[in-house]
C-alpha cells in the first residue's frame, strides 16, 4: 500500500507544450507548482493588480486560441467576465502570440506606474 507523503499535496510537477523559456524561445517545459507560491503582501498584490489591468489594456486579444479540436466555438469566459470563443490555432501561431505577448508585457510593464522594466 502507498501512502501520500506530504509532498502529493505541497507540490506537482507540470507540463506545459508551450512554456515561455529565456530569449522569448517557446517550447515545452516542466515546472513545479508549489502551494508556497502564494502571495499575501498586500502592497505586492496592489502592484499585480495594477500592472494585470495595464496588461489587459494594451495586451488583450480579442479571441482565444485552442490546439484542441474538442474545444472550438466554446466560450470561455476570463476572470473579468469578458466571454472569448475559442478558435482552432495552429502550433506555429499558438508561439507567435505567446511571442507577441512578452513582446507586449515587456513594453507595458516598463512604462506603467511602477516604471519596472522588463
């Protein structure tokens, strides 16, 4: 019999086809999500917030993008209640969103209130 060791619940690896790596090169990765990974500053969630509301300002797209057949002409709806079909992206452009998107970030985050830099 196997037990649960504290670890199953702390932590689980996972795998993105898509992560985001140094120099804005897109292509599979691992990560590990970790419950320590909460943040509870409340000066630090004020300054997420802000730079999340400059980030759908000038970042959002109209659209959702999906590699799931499954998934096509289904709604999703965003945390703001914004409602976005999904339409069927190939790889190729499902990475030049994600390139456009750091592209964006970077510019965003390093002229808003914070003047953070990229």
């Amino acid at each position: 019999m196997v037990y649960l060791v504290k670890q199953d619940f702390t932590q689980k690896p996972v795998l993105n086809p898509y992560m985001l790596h140094k120099g804005g090169v897109v292509k599979p990765g691992t990560y590990t999500r970790r419950a320590k990974n909460i943040i509870s500053s409340p000066v630090l969630r004020r300054r997420m917030e802000q730079a999340a509301e400059l980030m759908i300002q000038n970042c959002s797209l109209p659209d959702a993008c999906t590699t799931n057949p499954d998934n096509v002409g289904k709604v999703r709806v965003t945390k703001r209640g914004v409602r976005k079909v999904m339409r069927l992206c190939t790889p190729e452009e499902v990475q030049e969103r994600i390139r456009r998107a750091r592209e964006c970030a970077a510019t965003t985050l390093a002229t808003g209130p914070g003047g953070g830099g990229a």
